[in-house]
C-alpha cells in the first residue's frame, strides 16, 4: 500500500542562522532526527492514499517544487529505514520498494544539540575528511542552486555551510551578500550572487560551472549527486523543452498545435499586474447568523407595600442606584414611635460627626508623624554613609557633617517622643466616638426591626427605575410602590439553529458593537420549531447595555483557529470550489479555502490544507482587467502592494 508517514511522531520546527528544520521524535524509539523545512513538507504528503506520482503532483502544486519520482523513491527508503512509515515498502500499485540503500543514508553534520539531519546527499568521505567532504557537498548544492536561478534554496545551503564552518569569512560574505538580496530572485540578482559565489570560491565554480553554463546532462539528476533533494525546474531546461515540444506539436497537427501549446505553457503570456496584501493568521470569532433578538435586565420587579398606611417618606427618586438595605420608603408611625425613630437617627448622625472630628485630628498628628520619621531615616542613612569615610579617611568627610546629621536625628527622636504624647487623647477620643457611633446604629437596627413593617427597604444593591406613590398617599398591602431593577447584568435572547454546543450553565462569549467578545454564561436553552432560543447572561460593569439597540449583541458560534480575514474581492469561486490567489516569487499560487464567515466587505477564511500561511501574499485586485478569475495558477504576476 502507499506509504504514510507516522502521526504520532513528535514534530516541532526549529531554526538556526536562517535555516529552518523540523525536529522529528520517535516515542517509540526515543530517537530523533531533523528533516529540512521541504523534506517535512514532502514527507506530510504521504498520507497512505496517495501514490507517489500523486505526491509529486501535490507537492509541485501546493509548494511549487519539483522532484524526480527515482528521488522521491530514495527519500521513502530513508523515511522507512529510519521507522517513520507505515507501509513504506510498497507503493499505490502494490510494488515493493527497493531495500534502503546504505550509501544514501548519509548524515548530515550533527547540530550544537547533538540531533542528526536525515538528508538525500552522497555519503561522506571517511575518517578526518568527512567536514571538508560535507562542506564541499553544500557548497557544490548551492552553486547548483544559484546557476538554476534558486536562491531560495541555495541561502538554505550557504547557511548550512556557514554553520559547519562558522569562522569561514568566505561563507560570512555569502551570508552578507544573501542578506541585501533578500528574497528577490530575478535574473539580476542570480547573476549578482553567482559572481560573489565564483570569486570567493574559485575552485568550485569552475567545478559546476561548465556543467551548468553548457546546460549538459539532466540538472535535476547533478543536484541530487550535490546533496539534497533534485530541483528539476531549471528556467533554461524548461525552455528547451518546451521549444522542442513546440516544434514537435508543428510538425505533428501543425498550426493548431503550437497555438495550443502556447497558451497551455504561456510561453508569450504577460505578467499580470496586481494588488496584493499581506494575511495574517489569527484566533478570529465565528458568529451565529442571527444576532440578539431582545435585551433585558437580570433582574427586575415592583418592591410593593409592606403593610397599609399612609406613605410618610419617600427617600428616593428614579435613577438613584442604593445599596442593599437602604430605606426606600417609610409609612406613617405613632407619634411616640416616629419620635423613637428620629431621635435614633439624630443620634446616629451626630455619633458619625464626632467620629470624622475625632478621625480628622488625629490624622493630623499622624502625618506629622511621617514627616518627622521622613527625616530621622534621612539622617540615619547619611550617618550609615559618612562613618566609614571618617573611619578610613576617605572623602574629606568633615565633623561638622556628622555632627550635623546626628544632631537632626536626636531632634527628630525628640519630636517623635513628644508625638507619641500628643497622639494619646485624639487616639482614645476616636475610640471612644467608634463605640458611641455603633451603640447608636444599634439602637436604630433595633428599633427599625420593630418597625419592619412600615419600612421599604432594597433587597439587593440595585436601580430605583420609578416611584409610584408620594409622600401623603395611602397605599394597601401589597400595592406597587417602587420598580427596582439589578443593572450588573443584562440577558440576552437568540434565536439559533441548533443549541447543541449550548447548555445551561456554559461558558460562552458575546460581543457588542463589533467589540472584542466577553465571557458570558448560558442562563436557558428552549426549543424552537426551527432550532432553540437561547438566554445568555452577560455582565453589565457600565449598566448601559440595555440602551443598546438589540441587533448590536452577535453571539459566538466558535473562534477559528488558525484563520484569515480578507477583503472580499481576493475570493474566486468557481465549479472547484473557493480559492484565493497567493504570489510567490512573482508567480501565482492557487490555495483553496472555506468560507467560515462572510459580509460585503470582508470573509473569515480557513485552509484546510494549511497551505495558506501566515504572512502569505494574497491578490486582492487585478489591475490590468479587474479580473482575478482569469489568473491562471503558476503564471507570472507583476505585484504592487498594498
């Protein structure tokens, strides 16, 4: 069967001065390796309901690189030898795979940490010689690489020299020079660094060099001798094929033909011109449909009357936010009652004043407190640092300077003496107003408890919405009296689909106005002909979401992760599926994508294959015609950024 490449391998990406590996740990074995960045890529194809012609495929679509099936051969073998397949002897046609081959599995030269790189590259030379042999190897795969015009992954093996041979200046100027290239690689900067690689290294420019000038002998096949994996498409290798294809199909079917294979290999195409952004991958919320469809408080109701009566106060008004106990309301009491009542609260009142006097002075003398202690830790700390000046003559410290200092703490010591005297009557006086203030607010608890019944107090800590009667008004038990409202908190109504992923009780997330979502808490799910209605709590800090139009609150259906927002206009749909365009390297890409979320400007995509990435490229608007429909995967792309 095809092979597959295990999933329970533990694999993490790495980099080291700009090469990325990936660092591969059997369990099994307790062993680990490191692939380089494409060879991780390639080996994430084999998925066991592939053949190897369809990996190729995938991997020339999805990463624009080409390899030989006989390499992609090579590279199972050491996969399976190693013990990171499945059913690696075989492939979709059932034919076994040949043993591995002992002089491919070469290694590379063991990172600072002591991992093995699992790579595609002739053996080393035994004894002394293997690092001369595996820096030569390198640097004749990146000479191969510059002269096919990939710089890409020739900065993948200068770096990889480099890192052999750190204290090389040859390689260091590379390295510098591959750093003002960056990632440009047109025909100017192939030819820049190809002169900078032949002067530094002379002897091995004139190694490749007649090979790759003359265009002898298949490229693909001499960068798999170099080391590492065969790149097969040469720019000038592609022409002559084509040429000759051309000629072939003329002689053949005649001018029809070559107008076919024409357009099919857009030989004569122009470079589209396009606008491109950048993506970013993001945990980005995914909303129900609907939004809220109503909004009330958490808790809301008529305090009534407790008993009959004639209303003597009313001590509130609408809009007065009290705490929980506060008097709302007061009926008419017996004289001797009411007077008991007042006199408890004049008290209470005057008890509370003499407190805040008390309070008041002797914070006073406790602030002086603090200026005097201020200057006696200065003095202290000044003493603690000319001392041992004096002591070792040090600093010209003077006795007039310890004099000083020790003269300002013994003042301060006096001063804090004397402090502690005058803090006696005001410390005892506010202990004293603290003890009449509580026997007084007893006293009143006492006699308001008596009276329960002709006070209206706030159950909770809560709104006064409206008061119905006023003072002088007769009221029976049970009358409405004031509309008390609990505003920490608001309830939302939705109406969804499927309440499936809500149950009571769950956290869950909501936002307002197109805000950043909050945690909230499912109060109720109910069901509905056509899906549920489902009450969602939310706190309410400001107490101003009831004023909120109910069509701002969205609900959370789930956050994606990792997803891209993007305008629009980059979607292309078509009888495929969803695609967008990615430029690379001045190509077009196709990558396809569902469609999480979308609006008249914008879409919450997902690539399910994950060959969308974060920091992609992707074409919003074509200049030229308008039209990114008419992009055609792999043609070449003139880009202007956003």
């Amino acid at each position: 069967m095809p092979p597959t490449f295990r999933t329970d391998l533990v694999c993490s990406r790495e980099e080291q001065q700009g090469v990325v590996f990936y660092r591969i740990d059997d369990p099994k074995t307790q062993t680990s390796f490191r692939l380089y960045e494409i060879e991780y890529l390639i080996a994430k194809k084999l998925d066991g309901a592939r053949p190897l012609p369809e990996v190729i495929a995938a991997v020339k679509k999805d990463f624009n690189f080409d390899i030989t099936e006989a390499d992609l051969q090579r590279f199972v073998n050491q996969l399976d030898s190693m013990g990171f397949l499945i059913g690696g002897r075989g492939d979709a046609a059932g034919a076994a795979l040949p043993e591995p081959d002992t002089k491919i599995m070469a290694r590379g030269k063991k990172p600072d940490d002591g991992l093995e790189i699992l790579d595609l590259a002739a053996p080393k030379a035994e004894g002394g010689d293997a690092d001369k042999a595996e820096l030569d190897r390198l640097l004749r795969s990146a000479f191969l690489h510059v002269k096919q015009g990939y710089i890409v992954h020739a900065r993948d093996y200068f770096l990889a020299a480099k890192e052999l041979k750190p204290h090389d200046e040859r390689l260091q100027k590379i390295v510098n020079h591959l750093e003002i290239i960056g990632d440009a690689s047109g025909p100017a900067e192939v030819e820049y660094l190809w002169n900078q690689a032949r002067t530094l290294f002379p002897e091995m420019a004139a190694e490749v060099g007649p090979g790759i000038d003359a265009r002898s002998g298949d490229p693909g096949e001499e960068l798999s001798q170099a080391g590492g994996m065969a790149l097969t498409g040469s720019e000038d290798l592609r022409s002559r094929v084509i040429w000759t294809l051309v000629l072939l199909v003329v002689l053949v079917v005649g001018v029809g033909g070559l107008v076919w294979v024409i357009k099919a290999a857009r030989i004569f195409e122009k470079a589209a011109r396009v606008k491109v952004t950048t993506v970013r991958a993001d945990r980005i919320p995914i909303f129900y449909p609907k939004p809220a469809v109503s909004v009330r408080p958490q808790q809301e109701g008529w305090l009534t009357a407790p008993s009959a009566g004639r209303v003597a106060t009313v001590q509130v008004t609408a809009g007065a936010r009290v705490e929980m106990g506060s008097v709302l309301m007061t009926l008419d009491l017996a004289p001797p009652i009411a007077k008991q009542l007042e006199d408890a609260k004049t008290n209470v009142k005057t008890a509370n004043e003499a407190l805040e006097k008390a309070t008041l002075k002797l914070n006073q003398l406790l602030a002086e407190r603090e200026v005097v202690e201020s200057e006696r830790s200065t003095a202290e700390d000044r003493l603690k640092e000319l001392r041992p000046k004096s002591l070792l003559r040090q600093g010209g410290v003077s006795k007039r300077d310890l004099e000083k200092w020790k003269r300002v703490k013994v003042t301060a010591n006096k001063k804090l003496t004397q402090l502690a005297k005058n803090e006696r009557g005001p410390k005892a006086a506010k202990a004293k107003a603290e003890k009449q203030r509580d026997a007084a607010a007893g006293r009143l608890a006492a006699l308001e408890k008596r009276i329960a019944n002709k006070l209206l107090r706030a159950p909770y800590a809560g709104l006064v919405v409206a008061v119905k009667p006023s003072v002088g008004t007769t009221v029976a038990a049970g009358d409405q009296a004031i509309l008390f409202r609990d505003p920490s908190a608001v309830v939302l109504s939705f109406e969804v689909a499927t309440g499936a992923a809500l149950q009571v009780g769950g956290e869950t997330h909501v936002a307002v106005a197109n805000g950043k979502p909050s945690r909230a808490k499912v109060a109720a799910v109910a069901p509905l002909a056509d899906g549920a209605k489902v009450e969602i709590r939310v706190p309410d800090p400001s107490g101003g979401f009831l004023d909120i139009d109910p069509g701002k609150f969205r609900l959370v259906r789930e956050f994606a992760d990792p997803a891209f927002r993007v305008a629009t206009t980059a979607l292309v749909e078509d009888e495929r599926g969803v695609h967008v365009v990615v430029a690379m390297q001045k190509r077009a890409l196709e990558r396809e994508v569902s469609i999480l979320e979308q609006d008249a400007a914008a879409a919450v995509i997902r690539s399910s294959s994950s060959s969308l990435r974060d920091g992609d490229q992707i074409v919003i608007a074509r200049l030229d015609d308008g039209d990114i429909k008419s992009i055609a995967d792999g043609s070449f792309l003139e880009v202007e950024a956003e």
